[in-house]
C-alpha cells in the first residue's frame, strides 16, 4: 500500500480527479491512500502562508514554518518528501516506477514566486514535470499521482497494458486501431485485420520503431533493441529515405 500526502493552499484542487481513472481504482481497492493538508491551517493565521522576499523583487514567498509544522504532522521514517519545482530533475518513465516503490510520498505544492529556500533543508528531491511555467506546484502534483497510481496493483484493468506502454520498452508505442475498419476513406492496415500473430506482432515492432525513428530518434540512443529492431530500422530508413 502507497500513502502520499499532499502540502497545498489549495486541496479541493485534487477532491474531483483523484475520483477517476486509476487514480480512483486505486484508492477503492486501499493500495493508495491520499491525504489532503492545508497549508493555512498551520500558519500562525490563514494570511500568514506568504510574504514578501527578502532584498525586494515582484511576487511573494511561501514561508517555511507552515511547510515545516506540515511535515513534522506526517513525516514518518518511511517518508519521500518530494518539492513540485521547475528547478528538479524531470519526471520521467524510470522515476515514476522508481516512486511508485516507495511506501510513502509527500508532495509539497509551491505556490507564487516559490518557497523559501531553506524548506529544501527538509525534501529528498525536487521534481518538474516539464520546462515551463504553472500556477503552482498542484497540476504538477496530480501528474506524478497518475503516473505512479497506474503501477500500483490492480489500478488497471489490465496490468498487461502498463508494461505494452510507451517508454516502457524504451521506444513509443506502435499506432492503434480499432472500429470501424474504414473511417473517410482512413483504412486500417490489412495485417492488423489478417489473423496472423507472428505478422501482426512484426508490424507493431516495426511501426514503433518507425515513430520513435521520426518523433523521438533520441530516444533510441538508449532503448533496448534487440537484433531484430536493427534490421528493422534498416529497413525503415530505406523505405522512408525512398519517400
């Protein structure tokens, strides 16, 4: 079982997409437990959560006390104290299944300007979910909840379906179809309809290595190919350089 506690200004920020998906299969099977805590309520009064930098500047600070009363309430020796930051290392596939090992996270949600810096006296490890700006740290927050909820057990109708996923091989997924066979004019490829498995599971390897080979070749460099998926990309150069 995984509990995560989430440090926010805003909890009703969470109250209705932690009721859907795995996120929500989760939590009704009891392998996730999430707790909702306000930061207002450990301030000294519901204003006193922010204040102005110290040596001047636009925007306000998140004060450390509340953060702090906030994770002596929850911390246990268990506990993965994770700050939401632009400046932490990006969350990716192999450290979502990383956390998704851990027993218990607490995710401190930034707000304004940001933090006081010496609350990073008292996280494990900064997180970002990408190279631009939010509102705060709770869009961040339920990303790297959805993520981790789908590797817990059961959350997905189909554990199966985790592992075909992409970036779980190393590369994307191959292109999917389903009815009806023929959509304006759009048909689905005749060997997915052909019964044939061994061909069927040829074409898929082929066609995620083909948009990973035009969407993301860098990702490539470090997947896991096997002599097959080498052949294959000769021929996928060949063909599309032939385009």
């Amino acid at each position: 079982m995984m509990r995560i506690d989430i440090l926010t200004l805003f909890p009703e920020f969470f109250e209705f997409p932690l009721q859907i998906g795995p996120m929500a299969k989760a939590r009704e099977l009891g392998v996730l437990k999430v707790y909702l805590h306000d930061l207002r309520k450990f301030a000294d009064s519901p204003k006193e959560v922010d204040d102005y930098p110290f040596g001047g500047g636009a925007g306000m600070v998140l004060k450390p006390e509340p953060i702090k009363r906030a994770l002596d309430a929850v911390r246990t020796p268990e506990s993965h104290v994770i700050l939401l930051s632009a400046q932490g290392d990006t969350l990716n596939h192999r450290l979502v299944k990383e956390l998704a090992q851990r027993p218990h996270l607490i995710l401190i949600c930034g707000r304004y300007k940001g933090v006081d810096e010496r609350v990073l006296h008292w996280v494990d490890q900064e997180i970002s979910i990408g190279d631009y700006v939010l509102s705060g740290g709770e869009p961040a927050a339920l990303v790297l909840i959805d993520a981790v909820a789908r590797w817990l057990p059961g959350a997905l109708g189909d554990q199966d379906s985790a592992l075909t996923d992409s970036f779980e091989t190393g590369i994307l997924d191959a292109p999917l179809y389903t009815r009806p066979r023929v959509f304006e004019g759009l048909e689905v490829p005749e060997v997915l309809l052909s019964g044939d498995h061994e061909k069927i599971r040829r074409w898929r390897r082929k066609e995620a290595l083909r948009k990973t080979w035009k969407k993301r070749p860098d990702l490539l460099k470090t997947a896991r190919l096997s002599p097959e998926d080498y052949k294959l990309l000769k021929e996928i150069e060949q063909e599309e350089s032939g385009r």
